[in-house]
C-alpha cells in the first residue's frame, strides 16, 4: 500500500508541474538620443514606449561557432511587435512570425548579445506616417558581459539586468525619393530602460490539482504511520 500511494502522490506532482511557456513579452520605454534632429515624422519623437512578443520554442541555426562563441538566428520567432512614440505615431503587429532572432553568447571575452531584427513592416501598419513611406525595419538590441548568457539558445523568460550594457531600440525609414519632409533614407535611436520581461503563457497548479496532490501526500503520511504501527506490532 506505502508503494502506491507514492506513486499516487509522484503522479499528482507531474500533472500539477506547470507547462512550459511558449510566449516571452519584453516591455520597455526610451529615449530618443538625438531628441532635437529634425525628422520625416514632422513632429518631435522623443520617447518611445512599447512590447515585443517571442516564441521561445522557435528552432535555430547556426551562424557563428568558434572557439570564441556560438551564435544562432532563430527565424521568425518574433510575433507581436506594438510601439508608441506619442503625436499619435506608433505601431501594432499581431501573430505574423516576422522578425528573426540572434543569440550570441561569447565564451570568456567579449559581449554576449540578445538582438530582435528584420522587423519589417509597410507603411500601412503605422500611424502616423510621412507620405511616400516604402517600409520600416526595426531592431531592438541587448548587450551583456560575456557571462550574461550560458547558452547560444534562445532564452525563455530572462533576467534583463544581466544585459544593461547597452539596450537599444533603432529603426530605419525607407521612402520614395523626392519624398517631404526631406529625406529618403532615415534612421532613429532609442536608449531602453524600464526592461520588463514576462512569461505569458505560465501556470500555476488548478485547485483541484492542488488538492488532489494535497489528499496524495496525506496518503503517503497515513501509509507511512500504518507501516510503522505494523512493524510494532511484529
């Protein structure tokens, strides 16, 4: 009886375990490096506030494998991407799987880099935008020392304050040419702070589960006193 009621209580514990996450939001705000330049916006863009979503089960490749790091891309990997930067200007993609990802972790020197890029997207998908907009490309990067990261692989819900060195957000303007406000080509720079990261899809044992491995353990608590009366007794 103590030998089933063990594996009662065993079994209980695997299905009250919490799955693994397949979603990972990283949230931020920034600042404008060069607030004062002019833009192709027409108005001043000197914060940005906003989110991106991972899938963190998303399959890599290599591109870099030495003796000095390892660093993988993991192709569309990105799926949400929202961001604000005030004057009614921003953006909102929602389950595209368009971005890519690289993990760098350099082995005994260097930085270790966490980098979401080919983030591309028409004009269509922001507000806001100048006339004759072909497309945005935007990149958010995270620089660590070289011990920020353990593995080329792609992290699931991470500590941001191993990076910290240098946590930036750009994007790139591309227009048709002859296009005002002036500029065919432009490109803007964010310093991140505020790095939030979180685990949507995380869970917590149901109730029931709760319960039933509560009965479990007292299972194994009444075996356990019945198996020591019983050897008392003998």
């Amino acid at each position: 009886m103590r030998y089933l009621l063990c594996s009662a209580a065993l079994t209980l514990v695997t299905l009250a375990a919490p799955a693994h996450a397949d979603r990972i939001k990283v949230s931020f705000t920034g600042t404008n490096s060069s607030p004062d330049r002019a833009n192709v916006f027409g108005t001043a863009i000197p914060t940005v506030t906003g989110y991106l979503i991972y899938d963190d089960t998303r399959a890599g490749t290599p591109f870099v494998v030495n003796d000095s790091r390892s660093a993988f891309n993991y192709s569309g990997a990105v799926t949400d991407l929202s961001l604000d930067f005030g004057s009614g200007i921003g953006t909102l993609v929602e389950d595209r799987n368009f971005g890519s990802i690289q993990v760098s972790d350099q082995y005994s020197f260097g930085r270790d880099r966490l980098s979401f890029n080919n983030m591309n997207i028409g004009p269509s998908l922001i507000t806001g935008e100048p006339a004759g907009t072909n497309s945005y490309n935007f990149t958010l990067g995270l620089s660590g020392p070289f011990d920020a990261l353990s593995s080329s692989d792609l992290p699931g819900a991470f500590d941001p304050d191993i990076f910290g060195l240098q946590d930036q957000l750009s994007f790139f303007v591309s227009r048709q040419s002859g296009s005002q406000p002036t500029g065919v080509a432009v490109s803007f720079n964010y310093n991140l702070s505020n790095i939030t990261v979180e685990n949507l899809d995380a869970q917590v044992p149901e109730p029931a589960a709760l319960a039933l491995f509560g009965l479990g353990l007292g299972g194994l608590g009444v075996g356990s006193i019945a198996a020591r009366r019983k050897a008392a007794r003998s």
